[in-house]
C-alpha cells in the first residue's frame, strides 16, 4: 500500500474511533459501487450518516472540505442511494457528513486535528 493511502487510512480509522467514541455504530467502510463510494457509513439511534473523509497533511495548502466538490457529492449520493435500495428501513433519516484529518508528514502519521462537518451536503446541494 502506497504511503498516500497509508494516510489515507489512518485518517478513515480515526473518524471512526471519533464516531464510535460518540456513541456511533460503523455498520460499512469503504462501501462501492460502479461510479460511487463511501468512506464510513455510520449509524445510531435512526441516523444513517453517510461520511467522506478527507485527509490532508500539516501545511497543505489545499482545505479538505473544498475536495467534496459536486462530482464527489454525486458520487457519494449515488452510492448512498444504492445502499438504501440494499438495506431498506423505516423512518431511517439520511446525513451526509464530511471530515477533514490534519496529519503529520511522518511515514506514520500521527493526528493533529479533526474537522467534522454534520450535514455537510444534502441530496439538493449536488449541482
């Protein structure tokens, strides 16, 4: 595994320790589908969030939300769609959310920082 998705990793496992210490249930990571994927799909009580995660090294001139484009959004709601078909439930409500990780730039990078964005988009934000 390359060192890019080395980070990549490790900043999806702390969402997920942030998540679960927050009384979260990770049910998928990394859900696919042709033209669509998922980071973290969590749920508690009646709330399914659908998360994309973005991790981004100390310095990076680049914010992590900003990559959450409406290309990327589509492709999260296309795939949230499908995981609705394959897991259908009543009165189930619908989150997408967004993280941003800071990390350091050490071969094995350690947190610095945690952004986590509640309703980061919603199905009409896409175009």
């Amino acid at each position: 595994m390359s060192v890019r998705h080395e980070r990549g990793r490790a900043g999806e496992d702390y969402v997920c320790g942030y998540l679960t210490g927050l009384g979260w249930r990770i049910s998928e990571r990394n859900y696919r589908i042709r033209g669509g994927e998922i980071d973290i799909i969590a749920e508690k009580g009646c709330i399914t969030a659908f998360v994309e995660v973005k991790t981004r090294k100390f310095g990076s001139l680049a914010d992590g939300i900003e990559a959450v484009d409406a290309k990327k959004r589509a492709c999260i709601l296309k795939a949230a769609d499908r995981f609705i078909e394959e897991h259908p439930e009543a009165d189930r409500t619908i989150r997408f959310d967004a993280a941003e990780v800071i990390i350091t730039t050490e071969e094995i990078p350690r947190v610095l920082e945690i952004k986590y964005y509640e309703d980061a988009f919603d199905a009409f934000t896409v175009c």
